[in-house]
C-alpha cells in the first residue's frame, strides 16, 4: 500500500474512534447526570405520645416550644435546632445537614400562625435531611414534638416549588388564623457557578384537629 | 469500494445517534411547578345572648350535604378557623337537634377570598337574630397588635374598651363590631366601661397578632374572650432558604459541546480520509 494511501485509512480509522468516543462521552455524560435516586423506603412508624388539644383561640401560643420532627412517609426523624435571621435578613439554616431547626421568629408549632422549619437537602456529598421532601403530597402526616412531650399533628395541604429570584415571602410566611406549619428545603437546579440550588422547595400543613 | 461502503454506513448509523441524541438532551427540561393554592379561612361563632343553643351548618355552594357540622353551639362560642377553598358558601343555623333537612332558622352566604379569613357569627337578640359576616384582619402594621371589639351583652347594651387606658372602641352598641386599632404590644389590662357594668382582665397582646375581644354576659357580671384572630412572624425573613450544597444535583461536564466537537471533527475527518482512499485508484499502481 502507498504511503498516502495508509495516511488516509489511518486517518479514516482516527476519525472514527474520535467520533466514536464523542459520541460515547456525550452518552455517558448523559447518563450520569441523572440525580442521586429518591429510593422508597420503609415508612417510620407513628409517633405516639399526648396530642394537646389544639389551642383554644383564646389562649393560642400558649404551646411548648418544638424540640423533634417526623414525617414517617419520608423516613425523617431529627431534632430541631434554633434558627434565626442571618445579618442580611434571610432566614438561617442549620450548620449540619442533618437536622432541621425552627425559626424562634416564627409561631410555635400548633399555636396560630405558620411554623417555619427548614433544613437541607444534601451536603455536598449526598442527601441532606430534607433530600426527600418534595415527594410529600396532600394529605400526608406531620409530626412535631414540644418539649412538654405532647405532639403537635399537621396534615400538608400542598407543595409548592419557587424559585429563590421570586420567593413570595408573604405567601409563605404571612400571618394565618390558623396553627400551620412550613417545611422549606432546597430544588429545582443547581448552579455550580453560584454554589446553590435556584429554586426552594416550600411544604404548606396545617394543624390536624 | 469497502471504505466507501463502510464510510456511508457509519455516517448514516452516527448521524441516528445524533439525532437521538439531540431528542434526549432536549428531553430533560423541567415541568414547572403551579401557583397559588386559593384558600381562605371560616370560623362560626354564636354571640346571641338570648338565643338557645344552634347546630352550624357550612355548605359549599350549590351542594346539599353540609362541609362542617358543628353541633350545640351555645351563647359565647367561638369555633376555630377552617381552611377552605375560596368561593361561595353559605352558613345555616337550626335549632340544635333539629334535623338538617328541617328548614334552618337563618342562614347566610358567604364570599370566601383566597387568603382571605371571615368571621360568621349569630348577632343580636333571638327577636332580632342575624348572621353577620365579618372580614377578619390577618395582617398587622409591623410590630403593632390589632384588636377590634365585638359587644354581645344585653346587660350592658353599650361598652366603650380601653388597653392600658388608650381607647380601642368608643361606646359600641350590642350587636355591633368596631373596626381594628393599632396598638403597641404588650401584656395590659383591658377596661370595659359604659353604663351600669365595669369588668377588667388582663390581656397578651404580642406584636404581629390580630385580636377581637368579645364582650359577653357573665354569669356574674361581663366577660370579656380575648379571641386570637391570626398571628405572624416577628421579623420575616427576607428572599429564599440557603439549604443545598449540590452534592445530589445532577452533575458531570454540564456542556455537551466538547462531546458534540469531537464527533464532528471525527466524521470530518474520517469523511476527507474515505474521499481520499477513493481518489488515488486511477493512478498507475506500479512505479518500478
């Protein structure tokens, strides 16, 4: 074979693997860019314990201050810290991600008003306590317990997705007549340019009777 | 005429998976989430001094089966809120024990806006009994406390109240409602005066709550029910939650771009390759 001849099938061979291999990495890619599954897991057995009779209207926020919460459906059971406000105002997250915490600033769990609790959800190397929050539907049970030991029930009402250029801060943190409860973690995509997730997660309950 | 062949097969098989390609990159965009959830609130209360003791009745509009029940309600109570969806109810009320499908005493409709909380409350005296549908204040100007005033007692027909001596309602006759007033927080003594009757209680009235003191006929005397209508945050946060690291997001190379470059500079080059294996076949094969 001519010199010029075994260049060009060289060449051919070359260009194929290149293609070959683009092709192949544009798949994997692909492929691995899929996030970590949200594996079914067996559902937390029902706390057990006083439930206080939801407070009259009269004497409402007269309730113990929350120390623990579960949602049996999605495996979570973990204390609750304290959070505040950072120094620009937005609301403090815990140091760890796996635990939620309550905002002081907001209603104690069960008495009127919304209950803000949030928490992670993952580190930066896996599922944080709230990984699976967004598989919470209508319907499903929340429990917080007070540190007298009595329990607190929520019923989520619905799950919403914001993203964080447009949080409806009144929305989910505006007054109610009512005892409620907000669960608010991380979602949507990620933004490896900004180091954090663009949208929130936000689980709206309310006081089961 | 082999290359060729192959050349063309394997330019057809890569431009397929291209395409594919193409279609399942463009696959994976995102739904996006719905909006507002369009709910509001009711609570039933029954403020009539002299009427006997009612069943509440609560339908959505257009249906015949009652939402919520409440049995026996007497003089001064007060149900909790209920979230519903936003839109038209009505609200009856029957003699307790009288069956629902008797003719109801009263009865009257509501217009429930999304985010919106109504109080339904039997008014009046039973010769003159009324359900008034009242708006309830939900939010508060910052750092204040609310408080309006609700006058049900017969034994004193007018009651002017005051917290910590400011005014709240100047001479509220019975079965009337006084509009909200701001007040600074605090923990005050409540004066109900006007008339023969006097009663003071102490009252919590923390920053950010909305508040509706009834004023009732005791057994002995008045009462006042320091009604809790909505509390809200002290400080509200501001914008979203920081509450991911992106260690379960999707990840690896977030551009397709070298992988698309690499096939396309691989077929350009495999395809001026086959052209030139083609070419040269007219040419003399031997030299010497």
């Amino acid at each position: 074979m001519r010199p010029g001849r075994l260049a060009a099938a060289i060449a051919l061979a070359a260009g194929l693997v290149a293609a070959g291999a683009g092709a192949g990495g544009l798949v994997l890619t692909r492929h691995s860019a899929a996030a970590t599954p949200r594996t079914p897991v067996p559902a937390l057995p029902t706390p057990t314990g006083p439930i206080a009779a939801p407070p009259q209207p009269s004497d409402a926020g007269q309730v113990a201050a929350p120390v623990s919460l579960t949602i049996p459906v999605i495996d979570v059971s973990t204390k609750l810290i304290r959070l505040g406000l950072t120094a620009s105002g937005a609301l403090q997250v815990p140091s760890t991600t796996s635990v939620a915490g309550w905002y002081t600033g907001s209603s104690r769990p069960g008495a009127t008003g919304p209950a803000v609790i949030d928490g992670h959800i993952d580190s930066y190397a896996g599922p944080g306590i709230f990984f699976r929050l967004i598989d919470l539907h209508r319907g499903n049970r929340i429990y917080v317990r007070r540190a007298d030991g009595t329990l607190a029930v929520f019923t989520v009402t619905v799950v919403h997705m914001y993203s964080k250029n447009a949080f409806p801060t009144q929305k989910v943190y505006g007054p109610t007549p009512d005892a409620e409860l907000r669960l608010i973690t991380c979602g949507g995509v990620f933004d490896p340019a900004r180091g954090s997730y663009l949208s929130n997660v936000v689980v709206y309950a309310v006081a089961t009777r | 005429m082999k290359a060729k062949k192959l050349t063309r097969r394997t330019l057809a098989m890569i431009g397929l998976l291209a395409l594919g390609l193409g279609v399942a990159v463009a696959g994976t965009a995102r739904a996006s989430e719905g909006s507002g959830s369009g709910t509001g609130w009711i609570r039933l209360a029954h403020l009539s001094p002299n009427t006997p003791a009612v069943d509440v009745y609560l339908y959505s509009f257009g249906n015949s089966n009652a939402m919520i029940v409440l049995h026996h309600v007497s003089y001064g109570t007060v149900s909790q809120y209920q979230e519903v969806a936003a839109g038209d109810y009505s609200v009856a009320m029957r003699p307790a024990g009288a069956a629902a499908s008797t003719e109801a005493v009263l009865s009257a409709s509501v217009d429930i806006a999304p985010g919106h909380a109504y109080t339904v409350a039997g008014m009046g005296p039973e010769s003159g009994l009324r359900l008034a549908v009242l708006d309830d204040e939900l939010t508060t100007p910052s750092g204040q406390a609310l408080v309006r005033v609700i006058e049900a007692s017969l034994k004193q027909r007018v009651a002017t109240v005051t917290f910590d001596g400011s005014m709240i309602a100047h001479k509220v006759t019975f079965g009337s409602v006084s509009s909200y007033q701001a007040v600074p927080p605090g923990t005050g003594s409540v004066a109900v005066t006007d008339g023969s009757g006097h009663v003071s209680s102490q009252v919590a009235l923390k920053a950010d709550t909305v508040h509706t003191l009834v004023v009732l006929d005791g057994t002995n005397g008045l009462e006042t029910v320091n009604l809790l209508d909505a509390a809200g945050n002290t400080d509200d946060p501001v914008g979203g939650v920081a509450t991911g690291f992106g260690g379960t997001a999707p990840h690896g190379p977030s551009s397709p771009v070298p992988w698309l470059a690499a096939i396309v500079a691989g077929l350009a080059l495999a395809t001026v390759a086959a052209l030139r294996l083609r070419r040269p076949s007219r040419r003399p094969i031997s030299q010497g």
